[in-house]
C-alpha cells in the first residue's frame, strides 16, 4: 500500500463534500482524508497504484480545487 500527500485549498467539510464525488470515483484508491485543520489542507490517499497521483490532482480540479504533489518524507 502505498500513501500519496497532496497540498490542497480544500478548507472546510463543504469542500470535502464537492470533492468525494471525484475522489470516489478513483478505482485505484482504497482510501482518502483530508486533513482542513493543517495549514497545507493536507489530502491524504491510500492507493496500491502510486501512479495514480496526477488521476488524484485532476479530479480535485475538476471539484474547483487544487492539488499540489508533496514530496515524499
């Protein structure tokens, strides 16, 4: 299992909301959360598909948001 770090402007649990849609519909994806009370608005992806991070970016775009890769500690 791999887990993928994403910076996002995702605030608040509404914005959570507009993006599970997106974010659902990933299949390479067992599991997500995004952490609103950080300062990076951390998104956090569980995937056995590390590939799958610019799938991940995308789908935040398309709900209005951003989504920026961070690296890997």
């Amino acid at each position: 299992m791999e887990t993928l770090n994403f910076k996002t402007d995702i605030k608040c649990g509404g914005c959570v909301a507009a993006v599970t849609p997106y974010l659902n519909d990933i299949e390479q994806l067992d599991g997500w959360n995004v952490d609103t009370n950080s300062p990076d608005k951390i998104l956090t992806v569980q995937t056995t598909d590390n590939r799958v991070g610019d799938t991940v970016r995308k789908a935040v775009e398309r709900a209005g948001y951003k989504a920026e890769p961070m690296p890997r500690p």
